[in-house]
C-alpha cells in the first residue's frame, strides 16, 4: 500500500481515522480511479468540484472559499500511471500546503493568480486524453459518482460523527424556538449551532405555520411564527451531507396534522424497507406511490420529489418514474416523504440489508412507521 497521508483524522480530540485506515481508505480510492481511467482510455482526470476533491481526498482537503461555488482554489489531476497533482495559484498555495496538502502525497503546480493555467498544465501532465468533473474545451466530461456510492468503513466513521453533531444542533435549536421568532431568526440559530462545531449549512428550508402547509420547499421569508414551526436542513462536513428535518408545534397538535405526519412515517418506512441493493429509482418512486394511495394520499409524489442517496451531494439522484439508477451496498438515503404539512427526513446509512439511523434523535417524539413487519421509526413534533 502506498502511503497517501502522513496523520489521523481527529474531531474534537477522538481518532476517526488512524492513519492506517485513512491511508487504506485514500489508496483504495486512487487505485479504483486508475483503473476506472485506464477502463476509459485517458491518460488523466482534472477534478474540480469540491464534492470529488473531498471524495479522493478523505474529506482531508477542502478548496471551498466561495461558499456557493462547485469549486475552490485548487484542482487535482490524477494520471493513468499513477501520479497525483494540485493545481493552484501562488497566493493559495502557502495555506493550502500548510493546512490542507502538507500531509498528502500530491505533488504542487503552481502559476500566478492573473494567469491561472490549469487546463494547460493538466493536459501537458497528463499527455493525453483528459477527462474532468468540469466542461472545458478539449476535455473528456465524467461523472465520478458511479465510484463514490459506496461508502468505506473510514467514511462511515465520518458520517456518524456529523449526524450525530448535526442532530444535536438541530435538537438545541429546537428548544431555543420562541413563538415571535421570525423565519430568519430560527436560521440564525440554527447556523450558529452548526457553524461553532465546524459544520457548513448547505440548504436553508425553514418555514412557519401556513407556509408550511402551502409550500415544499418553504425557504425563509421572514414570517413570524405563531404555532407551527419547521427546521429542514443540509449540512456538510468532509464532504459529506447529512439532511434532517425536525418540527415543533406551540399548543395541542391538531388531530389531523398528527395523522399526516403518521402517513409520511408509513411512506418513509415503505421507502427504506425498499432500499435494497439493485432496487431501481423507477422501482422506488413506484413504493412511494403506492404507500401514499394506501395511506389515503394517491398522487402526493406528483408534489415533490421524494429523496434518494446522499454522501457527497444532498441528492445524488432522486426516485422518478424512469429512473435507471440502482442502490449499491454502503449507501447513504435521505427519504423525504411529506403530507400537506406533514413530514419526515432523516439520513441514514443502508448496509447488507440493515439500515443505521445517522440522524436519531430519542430525545424527540418518536412515530413508528411498519413496512413488511419491520419497524422504522421516525421524528415526531415537538410540542411545547
């Protein structure tokens, strides 16, 4: 085994990575794309995006400045024959050798910040055909999701530890909601408690009482909450997305909202009891139709989409009606059913047929969903 980086991953102060297992995790990754490459027939592959950087990386390196860019600062190029390079401008380069690249095995090209030569660089290094992640003339496009699907054990470390952080500042934040909070001010706490614990807020859906009943996607606008509110986030770390939604409801919860949220947790659990190893996204936007009929719902699906796998992206791809992708092996879901104001979304983790809640949150009520016998469970409202 080559060794690819030279420390262990901590968090706050515990081991997720030793460096052995990180090494095992990064070796595993070149060698997989190596081959990939030379299955394509190029010499190399830029990588650009800050999802695929993160992925071959280990979550060790982030280039991200601009928050909403799908690049960074730097790009790497890998080679048919095994060499590894970052690309990047002199101004970055002491930060990014000092405090992301030192400790890998990437060699640095660098040029000036007004002459920025990544595309001629990677071509001369690669001396051939060349793919990226990103369009430019001459290069080969390529979608590196196929090899990032399944998740190694290293990542699965990584990805308990942010939905656990994840969960729990969303928790707290849910306990600091006030009715005469606006939209904007339940966005704000949120974040805080994300940001304090090195987390990047990726989507803000945070909406209050009618908005929620009338949009899917409710972002913030500002209204100030009576009764109903709703926290629906994404968040990232590593690379790595969590998705989790959590309401809260000021006085009784009406009898009816409590039963659609009980329908959406019988969907949730049709869609995870599905999510199953060569299942098909056509064939899981079919278990979701038919849980909403038998639910008493025929056609919600037609609202939103439903969700899909995560990892590096807050949607890999979603189920729809032709949908060729299929669920490999160590997969990361986010299911996102949702019933006129009712909803649920958790991330989870779908391993041999089991599935690993990274989102749990037993300090909150808790709706059990059945699908085939089998209980899965899912947030209820908080009532205050």
């Amino acid at each position: 085994m080559s060794k690819r980086i030279t420390k262990s991953l901590l968090a706050n102060g515990t081991t997720l990575a030793t460096e052995p297992a990180w090494n095992a995790e990064l070796d595993a990754k070149h060698n997989q794309l190596v081959e990939w490459m030379q299955a394509q027939h190029l010499a190399g592959v830029l990588i650009r995006r800050n999802e695929n950087v993160a992925w071959l990386t280990g979550g060790a390196v982030e280039v991200r400045v601009l928050t909403p860019c799908e690049t960074g600062v730097a790009s790497l190029l890998v080679t048919a024959a095994g060499k590894r390079y970052y690309l990047t401008t002199e101004n970055e380069a002491p930060r990014l050798h000092d405090e992301e690249f030192g400790a890998l095995d990437f060699e640095q090209v660098l040029f000036p910040w007004y002459a920025d030569d990544t595309l001629g660089a990677a071509a001369l290094l690669a001396g051939g055909p060349l793919g990226s992640d990103t369009p430019g003339p001459g290069l080969t496009p390529v979608n590196l999701f196929p090899l990032r699907a399944s998740l190694s054990e290293t990542e699965i470390a990584r990805y308990r530890w942010l939905g656990a952080e994840v969960s729990a500042a969303t928790v707290e934040a849910l306990r600091e909601v006030e009715p005469g909070l606006s939209e904007y001010d339940l966005e704000a706490i949120t974040a805080a408690g994300l940001l304090r614990r090195g987390i990047l807020p990726s989507v803000y859906l945070f909406a209050v009482d009618e908005r929620i009943m009338k949009y899917k996607h409710a972002a913030a606008r500002g209204a100030r909450l009576k009764q109903y509110g709703m926290l629906n986030l994404c968040a990232r770390k590593w690379g790595l997305v969590i998705s989790i939604t959590r309401f809260i409801h000021f006085g009784a919860l009406p009898a009816e909202l409590a039963a659609r949220f009980q329908s959406a947790a019988q969907v949730n659990a049709a869609l995870l009891d599905a999510s199953r190893v060569g299942a098909t996204s056509a064939e899981l936007f079919k278990v979701a139709q038919a849980a909403y009929a038998t639910q008493g719902f025929p056609g919600e699906e037609q609202l939103h989409h439903q969700g899909g796998p995560t990892g590096y992206g807050e949607r890999e791809w979603v189920a729809t009606p032709k949908g060729t992708e299929t669920v490999v092996n160590n997969q990361a879901f986010a299911w996102n059913p949702s019933i006129r104001g009712g909803k649920t979304e958790d991330t989870v983790f779908v391993c041999d047929g089991k599935i690993e809640w990274l989102t749990a949150t037993p300090e909150l009520p808790v709706i059990e969903g059945v699908a085939n016998g089998t209980v899965y469970p899912a947030a209820g409202v908080l009532v205050r």
